[in-house]
C-alpha cells in the first residue's frame, strides 16, 4: 500500500498532525498499535489526571467546551477527548496495526506492519515518549525478595503487597503515586534526587495559566541556552486534584512519608542514599522563588497587581537534621520498590540510523536527520510546552508545514 | 544567551570551559579522565603522597610541576603530626572543590565576587576507627561547610550559586554517595 505519509501512533501528537495534513489536502494515514489513546487507556494508573487544566486543552481546529474549564481531565475524560477529536476530523486510522518496523529505500520509507506494509514518502513518529519505563541499573542489585513495579504497571494501591514501599523518585509521578500508596496504609519512604518545585494556584491562577502568560511555554528550543539540559529537566511536582491542591515534599512529609536523598545503589540488603538531599530540596526552593519573583515582576510592570491574588512564599522544603544514608530494607519491612525514574521511547522498530547514544531520535526541531521524516510529542521538542496536549498544536501546525514543502520538493 | 559580562571578573575563562563542554559532548571519549596520586610511607603514620601525571583528552597529561603532601596525626594519637590528618585532607578536598565551582558558577551568572570563605566541620566519633564500637562508622557523621560570601548579588542569588556548585562538584559526588574501591598488593 502506498501514501504520502505515514503517521505513527493515534495519540494526541499524531491526530493533531493527521488533522493538519488533511486541511493540506495530503494524504495519509495513521497506524494505531491499539486504539485511539491507547497509551492513556492502558499504560497510566487509575487516579492520573492531566497535569494542565481543561482551559488549556486544545488541539487544531478543536477545543474544550465542558463546564469545569478549571478543573483537570481523568483519564475516562481524556480518552473521550481524543476519540472524539479523532471522529471530527475523521482521521484515517488504522487501530490494532502494530508497526513492526521502519526502514528507508532510497527516498522512500517502507513500514512493515501486523496488518500488511506502506509505502510512503514522509514520516511523522507520534509513538510517544512514555513508552518504557526507565529504571536506573542499580535495580539490578536490588534484594531479590523485594517485588518491584514501574508505573506503567501500577494502577492503584490494592495491587501492592501489605507493609513499606521504598518509591524512588519526587517528579509528578513519584510524589503522586508516594501520597496515594502511604494513605492506602503502606508506609512510604521517598528517595529525592533532583526535582521542580510548583505551587498548584498561585495569587488565584493556575500556575500554567502564569507559564501561558508570562510566554514562558512559548519559548522555543533553539532559544534555549542549554537544550540538552532542557530537554532533561524533571517533570514538575504537580498533580491535578479536583481541589487544585499543591502537592509538595512538605505535604508529604506532614503524612508521614519519610524523605531520603537519591537512591545510590544496594549493598547487603541495604538501600545506600545520596548525602545531597538538603541541597536538591534548596536547588527546587530556590528555582521556585525565581519564578514566583519572575511573576511577581510581570505583574507590576503589567500593573495588573490588583486583579489578581497578593503575593505568597512557601516554607522551605523541610529535611531532617540527619537524613538516614542506610535503610534495611528486611528490617524497615520493605515489600516494594516502585521506580519513578521517568519514562522513555520505543524506537526498537526503527531500523534507520537516527537516534544518538541516549537512544533518543536526532532532529532539530522535530526535523529528523533523515529527509522526510518527523518527530512530534517529546519534551522540548519545538516549545517548552511540546510535550502538553496543547503543544502538540503548533508543533503540528509548523512541521506539517515543512512535510508539504518537502513533498513538493520530492515532485519537483 | 551567556549571562557573563565584559565587567565581572572571578578569574575564570567560561568561555573556555564552554567550549571544552561543547566539544567534549561530541566526543565523549576524551572525557575520560583518570586522576592518580603515588603514596610513600615513611615512617609511623607519616606518609607522603605526590601528584603530577593524569589521563584525560585520550592521552597522558602532566602538571606543571609534580605537588607533594605530607600526612599524619595530631600528637593526641601519639603520632608527630608532621601533616594534616587524611580526613581533614578530604575537607581539603570538599572545600576547593565548591570553593572553585563557586567562582565558575558565578563567572556564568555575572556574579562579581568580592570574597569567599568557607569554614568545614567534619564530626567523627573515633569509636569506629579505634574498633570500640562497631555500629559507629569509621567516618565523618556528618560535614558541616558555612560560606561567608561578599559578591554584587541578592542573597537568594548568592544562595542558589552554592546550590548550584554542589550540584556540579566532583568531590561533593565522592562524599555523598558511594564509589567501588578495589584495592590491589603487589
């Protein structure tokens, strides 16, 4: 089978593509390993909310119109979002067609699927960039009658053992799934290494509605000072709640989660942490005032001091005297280690030679180092917002862009 | 957008260690690097160790003279303290480790310093050591650094400066967390 393009994955990224190359009267089509969102459907767990408020949600030519415009999507609500999205703009999918592999011939791609081959000028990789998690390899020293569970497996509490759950990182996940499993009765011990700190609200807004505001998820990659750093930073500590709630290493600390420093490897049934955890909780204060100062700043010169909320501080993140370097994990009754070390992409189907040494796809921009082939979805990708639902927008609108002249090129 | 200014002068060249990163990300072999010190005992717990060659950009490297350290015990110990105890030798370490990061950070950031001082506690209880105990760990229970730092910069600035070169400090790595030591005879 033959097409110009050949979009893969029905994620937000690929439909919002697939809606930009329709208005452009290219033809396409996008292959679906499962079904629409699928990553949403089955890899997330069961209280995931989006981390952007429904104002935010926006994807080309489609928007959210429901009656809670502050609040955050559910899964369910997500999913619903998106298949909705994918009948309006009658996106030519094909579900349960898993691609099996990628590879260029002369000019031309060739994708091998479960569900026969294509033919195709371009192609936009919209798999994702949470399709593995990412475990350090100190795991592999980890005791072995300890059972271990990432997040992608992990859909609630009840799933755990009874007794202590050693959850290793503090991003939006880690922090997240540390609170719901201690509240289930099983005692968290928290291991920090680097994170961002956020307030949900602050001075009455949305902290994303500040990050909008302020151009901040506007600013472009090749803008960025250090892109590589960039594109590593940590998600931020946030979690949609319907009480628009802070979420913070201080909340937790008040439930009686137990904070340690970055988890440094296992030695004779012990977990070993990181001395630094003072200095990454004064790292995330510090970068959290700069924003709130950066904030406070725009309001003034806006002079719009009176529309919004009076300025607030936070406490500092608070860390014991002492922070235990050593846990035994048989005495301190750990069952289970839950590694919230972050996430990264499947490329394995990809035989064409463009991912660096991290195994993550070369492209500026989201124009991969190998013509006619496009990237959408990752972290930074064109705008710091490139990896929220409404990022995928104007990522898609801009490459959609580039993919037509370069089929024009191509019939030229 | 590199925030260094004509003006502000630690006596660092960032642009120089810009340009290394830079190259050294492309080339990531040469960022290996291998650092050796050659140890001589020489009598009761006096040692002396000196320092002059080490690998990195793919080949030998040398100082440019070789540096000389004498080690030993305080007289309490019934040594004859001809030289600074190894634990306070890793103080020696922590402190110009930040202390460098420090004046890096702030040549980065457009941070005139005008002075920097720390001051390191480092508690042991020598219980360990002396095998009285043996739920006391031979070394430090903790270190303590205090910075005094005059420098053309808020407080939070200041603050985030030291932040940020514990977060990039070689030696703060080594201590907080563990390193696989082997070591060899003959």
């Amino acid at each position: 089978m033959r097409t110009s393009c050949v979009i893969v994955g029905a994620g937000h990224s690929g439909l919002a593509m697939s809606r930009c190359l329709s208005e452009r009267s290219i033809d396409h089509v996008v292959l679906e390993r499962g079904e629409v969102a699928n990553s949403w459907k089955h890899e997330r767990w069961d209280s995931l909310r989006l981390l952007t408020p429904n104002w935010q949600a926006r994807l080309p030519d489609y928007s959210y119109t429901g009656k809670d415009p502050d609040g955050y999507m559910t899964m369910p609500e997500l999913i619903d979002f998106l298949e909705k999205y994918a009948e309006v703009i009658s996106a030519p999918i094909k579900l349960n067609t898993t691609v099996t592999s990628v590879s260029a011939d002369g000019g031309k791609y060739r994708v091998a699927t479960t569900r026969g081959n294509w033919e195709c000028k371009s192609l936009v990789v919209a798999s994702g960039a949470c399709n593995r998690a990412s475990i350090p390899a100190i795991a592999e020293a980890a005791p072995t009658s300890i059972e271990m569970i990432t997040p992608m497996q992990y859909r609630n509490p009840g799933q755990l053992q009874e007794g202590g759950v050693l959850v290793v990182g503090a991003s939006a996940t880690g922090l997240q799934l540390a609170e719901e499993i201690h509240r289930s009765g099983r005692p968290v011990t928290l291991a920090v290494g680097e994170h961002v700190r956020l307030p949900r609200i602050y001075r009455g807004k949305d902290i994303q509605w500040w990050m909008d505001a302020l151009g901040i998820m506007e600013e472009r990659y090749d803008e960025i000072d250090d892109i590589v750093r960039g594109r590593n930073i940590p998600s931020p500590q946030l979690v949609g709640s319907p009480d628009r709630s802070t979420l913070d290493l201080n909340r937790l600390t008040a439930q009686g989660v137990r904070l340690r420093g970055r988890l440094a490897g296992f030695n004779d049934g012990k977990a070993q942490f990181s001395g630094s955890l003072r200095n990454v909780c004064a790292l995330a204060d510090l970068k959290m005032l700069r924003l709130l100062n950066t904030i406070d700043e725009w309001v003034t010169e806006k002079g719009i001091d009176a529309e919004v909320n009076p300025p607030q501080r936070y406490d500092d993140t608070e860390v014991e005297e002492s922070p235990p370097l050593l846990m035994d994990l048989g005495k301190d009754d750990i069952k289970t280690i839950l590694w919230a070390t972050g996430y990264n992409p499947d490329y394995s189907w990809l035989d064409i030679p463009v991912l660096d040494r991290k195994g993550k796809i070369r492209h500026d921009g989201g124009v991969v180092d190998s013509p006619g082939m496009y990237l959408l979805g990752t972290t930074l990708l064109r705008r710091r917002k490139s990896s929220f639902i409404h990022g995928a927008e104007d990522d898609a609108r801009d490459l959609s862009r580039h993919l037509s002249s370069y089929l024009d090129d191509c019939e030229a | 957008m590199t925030t260094t200014s004509a003006s502000v002068d630690n006596g660092v060249n960032v642009a120089a260690l810009l340009e290394a990163r830079e190259a050294l990300s492309e080339a990531p072999e040469a960022a290996k690097f291998q650092w050796r010190a050659t140890c001589k005992w020489v009598n009761g717990t006096h040692s002396n160790t000196t320092i002059q060659s080490f690998f990195g950009l793919g080949e030998e490297q040398s100082h440019r003279t070789e540096f000389s350290y004498d080690a030993d015990h305080p007289e309490l110990f019934a040594s004859a303290d001809i030289g600074a105890t190894p634990v306070e030798m890793v103080l020696v370490g922590l402190a110009s480790c930040l202390t460098a990061g420090i004046a890096a950070v702030a040549q980065h950031r457009g941070i005139q310093l005008k002075s920097v001082s720390a001051t390191l506690e480092g508690g042991m209880d020598v219980q360990g050591i002396l095998g009285i105990d043996s739920d006391v760990r031979n070394g430090f229970d903790g270190i303590k650094v205090h910075y005094d730092i005059d420098a053309d910069a808020s407080e939070d600035d200041i603050k985030a400066l030291v932040a940020q070169s514990q977060k990039r400090s070689a030696v703060f790595d080594i201590v907080t967390n563990p390193t696989n030591v082997t070591v060899e005879v003959n």
